[in-house]
C-alpha cells in the first residue's frame, strides 16, 4: 500500500490542493495528516474540508489545539497569536468540532504518527537536529519501528540504532530491518528549508521506502489571499523563500 503523508498544510489550500492533484498521479492508496491544518494561512475552511474528505485520519497539531480551545497560545507571537484568533472566528462549526475531535498521535502495528515529538506528543517538541534525534536514542526501546512527524516544516530522516543516531540524506529513504526510523515530513502549507515549493511523502510499505516529493504551486495566490484577509504580510511573503 501506497500511503501519501501530509502535515502542516497551515490553510494554504493552493498547495494542498496542488498536492492532492500529485498524489492521484502517484495512485496513492490512502492520505493521512499529521495535523496542523491551519494556521497562517487564509483557507482554513477549505483545507479542513478537503482534508476530512481525503485522510484516512488527522492528527491534532498545535495551530488546531489553539485554535480548537485545546491549548494555550497566549506565548506565540502576536502575528500567529492573530492569525489564531481569525482562523477561529472563519471557522465553521462542523470544522471546529472536527478539530476538537483529533487525536495526538495514531499507532498502526510498528508504525506510529505524531505531530511533533513521540515523547509527550501532547507537548508538541521539534525533532529537526541530529542532536534532537540522538535524544530520542535513550528511550529507543519505546518508539515504534519507524515514527513519522511534522511540526518543524523541515524534510529531514534519521536513523536510530541504539548507540546513537545518523541523518540519512536521500530524497527517498530505505527503510532497513534492524534501525529504528524517525522521519520528518517537512510541510504542504508553509515550507522552511529554502524551498518554497509544497513538500509531502509517499510511503510504500512493499518497497519498504520513504519518498519526499515537491510540488509547485501558486505561491502569488496563496500569498494574496493572506494580505486580503488582514493577516500579517510576514505569512504571505516567506511563502515566496521556503523560509
């Protein structure tokens, strides 16, 4: 089975949108999110909508607990504090509720979903520094086989192997017997490795393999409809550098 992973689509529904048209290319079998379907970006309706329609299941990510009433986000800056609040005030109902509904973390057999870190997903932790994921080496016997995550907006893999961990540097990652993976998605909505096109990962569970792809998009619209919405331009203009 072919399974597309997206996260951190952050209401930008050019790119998800864009993503979505690739992975039917791909003849995907199943899409699932990683959460943080909004935030920031200007079409939190519409990327709610879609993404209800498409994933076999969502996780909560920290804009979604924000804005669901879930956590605290009185310390974000006051831009994504604002961008918070107008998401919550656009929202419908049904994609309120459907926000308060997500779970943290989803474990199918020897593979487990996070937003953030699996330590204490509910703390929502980066992992997107080699020294992040040597970390996680002390608790390995608690992971599952291979972790998939987001939050970070950075497409970046590691491989665990009980004394310590490596970065594997491939646009498709092998997944071997014996290691313990942990892979980040990188992000739909919002990219910020340098590259501004939309990031997600097919993986295939035959081939036992993790593969980024990129996709382009409309950056000027996606942008635009931010500066409408009276969201800062900070949002609309790092879609433009991947940053």
């Amino acid at each position: 089975m072919r399974t597309a992973i997206v996260t951190d689509i952050h209401g930008n529904f050019a790119a998800l949108s864009k993503v979505i048209e690739r992975g039917e290319e791909l003849d995907v079998d199943r899409w699932v999110c990683l959460g943080d379907t909004v935030g920031y970006g200007a079409d939190p309706n519409e990327c709610c909508d879609l993404v209800r329609e498409r994933a076999s299941f969502t996780l909560l990510g920290n804009h979604d607990a924000a804005v669901a009433g879930r956590m605290d986000y009185e310390y974000y800056y006051e831009a994504a504090r604002d961008a918070l609040d107008w998401t919550r005030g656009v929202l419908s109902p049904a994609n309120f509720a459907w926000l308060q509904s997500l779970p943290y973390t989803v474990k199918e057999g020897a593979i487990e979903y996070c937003h953030g870190s699996p330590l204490e997903p509910e703390q929502y932790e980066y992992v997107f520094l080699l020294e992040q994921a040597e970390d996680l080496v002390r608790v390995q016997d608690d992971l599952a086989d291979l972790t998939f995550i987001g939050h970070s907006h950075l497409p970046r893999a590691y491989a665990l192997n009980g004394v310590g961990a490596r970065s594997v540097l491939a646009d498709t990652v092998e997944i071997k017997t014996g290691p313990k993976y942990l892979i980040s998605i990188g992000s739909v909505g919002q990219p910020r490795d340098g590259d501004s096109r939309a990031c997600f990962g097919v993986l295939d569970d035959v081939a036992r393999t993790l593969t980024f792809h990129r996709v382009a998009y409309d950056i000027g619209r996606a942008a635009r409809r931010i500066i409408d919405a009276g969201l800062s331009d900070h949002f609309a203009k790092r879609l433009f550098t991947g940053t």
